[in-house]
C-alpha cells in the first residue's frame, strides 16, 4: 500500500484511508513518524524493513492507549514505485523496468513462462528432465578433484545474454578486477606484479557457488529495481543443483559444504551472466583489499578467484601479517581462501601469476617454453598426428592457441614457434588456424 504511493505524509494518509474505508486516529502520527525516520530513502526500504518500523510506531512508541486495527476494507493492486535514481546510477542509463510483467515484456517472455524459468526450487529429480533448465558437466580441475559446469538451456541462455548485455555490462566493476573484461586478461593482472620484491598469491574457493541468490538479490535491489523485479532477475540468474547431478560419480570427491553450496541457489559456473554477477558481487571486497594494499605501497588485482598483491621491502616485511588479514577480510565478505593454494613468492624465487613468471617482466615460464618447442619441433619431423597424444579433435587450433597465448606474453620469444608451426605439414582436410 505505502510503497506504491509517492513518499509524503498526505500520500500515506490518503492510501490508509483507501485500505481501510476512514482514517483512524493514530494513521496521521504514524505517517509523519514513517516518513520522519525514512526521509528521501522510504521507497529504498524493503516491505520486510518498513513492517518492522511500522509495528515499532503502532506498539512500542510513547502512546498509552491501545491501537485497534481496522479490517481491510480494499486491497492495493498497485506494484511497488521504484526509488530515485541517484546521479551515479541514472548515468548508468540501465532499463526502467517498474513491474515483473514491464520485465517479462523487455525480456520478450509471458510472464508465466518468466516465472517458469526462474522458479528453480522445484525442479524434478533426474538428468534428463524437461523441466530443468540446465544441462551438467563435471570436469577435472587442474589442482585435483572435479568442477561443475553448469550450462543453460538456450532459452533461458538467451534471457542471460540481455541482462549481461543490457544490464550487467553498463555496471562498472571496481578497477581491481581483470577477468572477465574487455581490454583486460590474465597479462594485464600479471603484468601489475612485474619486478616487485614479493609477491602474494591467493586463491577464493568455491568463488560461483559461494555467492548465493541473498547477494544477487540484493545486488539488483542496489541498482535500483523493486524487490520484486529484483527477486526474478536473480532467479533468472541463479541455479539449485537437482540431487540427480550431485549424485554423480564424478561427485564423489566433494565435501559436504561444497555440495550444500551447488544445493542452494547459487551462481551457475557456465552461465553468461556469472562473470559479470561475480566482478560485481565481489565490488566490496576488491574495495577493502586495495585499501589494506594501499598503506603498505602495494598493488592489488583480481582476476576471477586469484588474488594477487605486490609490492616493495616495506610490504616484504609485513607480508605473512597481511596475508593473514586479507583472509580474514575475504571471509568477512562471504569468500573462503584455499590455503593450500596461497603462495608468498619473493624475489629469489620463481614468481608467477596466473602462469606468467613476472620476475622482472611477464614472461613465459622456461620450461612450458621449451615443451611447446619440442612437441612442434616433433610435428614438423614426424607429423602432427604423432603428437596429439590427448585425440584434441582440432588439433592445428589447438597448437596455433598455444603459440598465440605465447606472442601474446612475450611476441620475441614467439617468433621461432611460429617459423615452427608454419613448417609443419598439415592434412588437407584440417581447419585453417
């Protein structure tokens, strides 16, 4: 009732009047309190928060007597009025979108078929049922054990590509943050760290599944739409892992918080809009890091679950200190850091980010070098298929990536891999690089 009505006492008291068929006694005091302890901010107060106020004023203020509250004599059907836009955010120029079915319309979706796709809560269980909207993949990770990859359906893909593009994509995150951004890479994030006298690697665990539907909810609430409009963008975005998938075979490795994470409604490592949701959820803590960086001369960067810090004999001697409050800071902002995968590297040592040594400048790591020297040295002597010892179904890309990654972190150590790669005779049929 208040929320779709325009922030002012006589506004207030005039929709009481509508609800309840006259105006008690106590609506007008009641009203000027409300909007005395709002301010400008009342339609930025969810229902839940404006309930608690309201029921402070109605039975723990100053009166004596005892408040009776009238039936409700006409519900409000009006949606909710989205609060003011300050400058920052009208600058944005993100979609007005006032009401679910204004949402359903945007996205081109009934709204029954909007609310279909994200409700997610109750989706059967199986693999193969029609009615998730996920396919599941487990991959091996890297540094052991498995990886959910979590791909949307093309409906419901295509409806994530125009809130990435159109929303997510106007939202600015903090400058710390490299992955997942045009312009910037994993050279970018490395090349920070060059010829610095420490280097501080850590590493977030879990980063999609840690942040939950609370956050992304809470995230479009920031950005100016109405706790309704909010909630189904968030849904939309977010996934629960039916049992069927978690069940899997390769789950067998998982821990019990890992799988209550993929079991609640979380980001989706697979969908186009979990980047750009995850840069902007982890705004505050990109915030306190580079702050705790700051004193100390050093740099700070993130890209994706990789946090990186560097600096000189200053932040050298603070450093097992200040990686100490840094996870502390993380967990704070609902992140975990994987110890085992946190690393202090100083200068007479091997420092690498993200795979590139930044020692005195980026650079490829000699030995992943000399590899790639070799197995293309190989392919020119003894042909390609002698050494696709993986079956890479296209295998020529696959080599032409890896010299192109390397011209990419240092183009004069690339020119001899490409003379290579040039030289090895390739089949007929084979795609061109």
């Amino acid at each position: 009732m208040m929320l779709a009505t325009v922030a002012s006492p006589a506004s207030l008291i005039a929709a009481c009047q509508r609800v309840f068929g006259t105006t008690p006694a106590w609506v007008p005091r009641v009203c000027f309190a409300l909007i005395d302890r709002t301010g400008d901010n009342f339609h930025c107060f969810s229902r839940q928060e404006l309930a608690d106020i309201l029921l402070q004023l109605l039975f723990h203020g100053p009166q004596t007597e005892r408040i009776a509250l009238p039936p409700v004599r006409r519900y409000c059907t009006e949606p909710a009025r989205q609060a003011p836009r300050p400058a920052w955010l009208a600058a944005l120029a993100l979609p007005d979108l006032p009401s679910v079915g204004a949402l359903a319309g945007w996205l081109g979706e009934p709204v029954g078929a909007l609310a279909w796709l994200a409700d997610q809560w109750r989706s059967e269980d199986g693999n193969r049922s029609r009615l998730q909207h996920y396919h599941y993949r487990w991959v091996p990770k890297r540094s052991g054990g498995v990886r959910l990859i979590e791909i949307p359906k093309a409906r419901l893909r295509r409806i994530q590509h125009k809130i990435l593009r159109q929303i997510l994509d106007r939202v600015p995150p903090h400058p710390a943050a490299h992955g997942f951004l045009r312009g910037h890479s994993c050279l970018t994030h490395a090349a920070l760290h060059a010829g610095q006298e420490v280097v501080i690697r850590m590493d977030l665990k879990d980063f999609f599944p840690s942040i939950q539907y609370a956050r992304i909810h809470a995230l479009f609430e920031k950005l100016g739409y109405t706790t309704n409009v909010a909630g189904t963008l968030a849904r939309v975005c977010v996934n629960r892992t039916p049992p069927s998938a978690i069940r899997d075979q390769a789950a067998g490795s998982l821990s019990w918080p890992e799988r209550h994470a993929l079991k609640s409604p979380h980001l989706p490592q697979g969908s186009p809009c979990s980047p750009a949701l995850a840069n902007l959820c982890a705004y505050r803590l990109d915030l306190r890091l580079a702050s705790l960086a700051r004193p100390l001369g050093a740099s700070y960067s993130r890209y994706a679950d990789d946090l990186v810090f560097s600096g000189g004999p200053d932040f050298a001697r603070s450093a097992e200190r200040f990686r100490v409050r840094a996870a502390a800071i993380a967990l704070e902002e609902g992140f975990q850091v994987n110890t085992r995968k946190s690393r202090v590297m100083r200068k007479g040592a091997r420092q690498q980010v993200t795979g590139i040594v930044v020692n005195a400048h980026p650079n490829l790591a000699r030995s992943e070098y000399d590899r790639l020297k070799a197995t293309l040295t190989n392919c020119v002597r003894h042909g390609p298929d002698s050494q696709n010892r993986q079956n890479h179904p296209d295998y020529q890309a696959y080599l032409a990536g890896r010299v192109s990654y390397v011209k990419m972190v240092n183009a004069s150590r690339s020119a001899k891999l490409q003379r290579l790669f040039d030289a090895v005779a390739w089949p007929q049929d084979a795609p061109s690089a």
